[in-house]
C-alpha cells in the first residue's frame, strides 16, 4: 500500500510539472527565463532513478548483488555534460530535441516489462520537454556563438539495436536508463546556468549576435504556418 501511495504521489507530481502552464501549439510563452525555470524543473524530475530505473532494475531480477553494479552507462550513447556546456544554445536546444526523439523510440525497445502507466508518464514528460524547448528556440537569436562539437562527442543517434539473449536484453536496457537519468541531469546543470546568466539569455542577448546572420534552425515566421509541437524547424 505503501509503495502504491508513493507511485501516485510521483504520478501526481509529473503531471503537475508538465502541466505547470500548459505550451499550446502557437501559444508558447514569451517569457524566456520561465520557460527556462520549467524545462530545469522538468529536467530536474527526469534525472531521478525513480522514475524508470529503478522500476525496470526490480522488475528484471536485477536487484541483487552482481547483478545491479553491471547497470552502469555505456559510454557514447549520451552526450558529457562536458559537450553539452560546450554547445551554443541553438545547438545546446537542437541536440536536447534529437536526443529525447531518440529516448522516445528506445523506450518501447527496451521497457516493454515495465508497467504501461510509467511508460506513457514518461513519454508524456518527454513531450513536454520538447514543446518548452520548441517554444525557447523561438527566442534564441540567429548566433553563431561556438563551434559544432563532433559526432562522437555528442554520442550516437540511432535507435538501439537489442540483441536475441534475455539476460543481455536486460543489461542493456539498465545500462541505457541508466545514461538517459545521467543525461537529464546534465540537461539540468545546463539550464541551471543559463538561469544564473540572465545576460547571457536568449531575449537579452547582444546586438552584435543578433548581426552575424541565420545559421542553424531558421526562425519562426509568422506566414508559413505553425511547426507541430516540440518540433524545431530544420
């Protein structure tokens, strides 16, 4: 009962976060800095093992000495928060946006055994995460302010590739829990100093960047239509 008690109660809290102010399509915030304030929320709540890992370690046996020290990151599939602090923020936006696209597909890939309510709460976080940073990118000036980092630096993009033996199955599906809660927490720091940055926001920032040309994502115009939500435009 006890444990029945504690999973609505962090039911109730997801819902409450992604529904803090709900993002409808073509009515997104203008404030920057609260949006900001809601995806470091959002990505806060998303870094707690609790939410997936934790489950999926109990229900596939793994909970027992030998076992659970295995659950540990592959590197190369995430992005160091190293890399992500190293991107510009039209970047820093694009790379969150792919990788949370990627965590979408491996989800029904590996958390088939999990429970359909933390699957679908998961997913819809998720979404959430991506129409708060679709509506932020709309803010961001057309600035250059870094170079791209490579490929390998950012980790791979393509869904996982499981393979037929039960037992790998299941370590492979901790071991990518296990990146993704990694990954949300250094989303987190990310946004964190953005916050602690205010200068450095996307509404304020300098009029030289706002001069050196479009490059990546291409601003939003009014005439063309809406994007869909949490989609960037390409």
């Amino acid at each position: 009962m006890r444990a029945q008690l504690t999973r609505r109660a962090l039911l109730s809290l997801v819902l409450r976060l992604l529904f803090l102010k709900p993002v409808a399509t073509g009515n997104c915030l203008r404030d920057d800095q609260e949006l900001l304030k809601q995806l470091q929320h959002q990505a806060d709540f998303m870094q707690d093992t609790r939410m997936l890992l934790d489950h999926y370690i109990r229900i596939q046996g793994l909970d027992v000495p030998g076992l659970k020290e295995r659950c540990q990151e592959r590197p190369g599939v995430f992005p160091s928060e190293d890399a992500l602090q190293a991107l510009s923020r039209r970047s820093f936006l694009q790379t969150l946006n792919a990788k949370l696209s990627h965590v979408l597909q491996s989800l029904t890939a590996f958390l088939q055994d999990l429970p359909s309510q933390d699957l679908s709460t998961a997913k819809m976080y998720i979404l959430g995460v991506k129409s708060n940073i679709h509506c932020l990118a709309q803010l961001l000036p057309d600035s250059t302010e870094t170079a791209e980092p490579t490929q390998a630096g950012l980790g791979a993009s393509r869904p996982p590739t499981t393979t037929s033996d039960t037992f790998q199955r299941k370590i492979e599906g901790c071991e990518f829990l296990r990146g993704y809660h990694r990954f949300m927490h250094s989303v987190g720091q990310v946004f964190h100093k953005w916050r602690k940055n205010p200068s450095k926001s996307p509404r304020h920032s300098s009029h030289q960047a706002l001069q050196k040309g479009a490059h990546g994502m291409q601003p939003f115009t009014r005439g063309k239509g809406l994007l869909p939500r949490g989609q960037l435009p390409r």
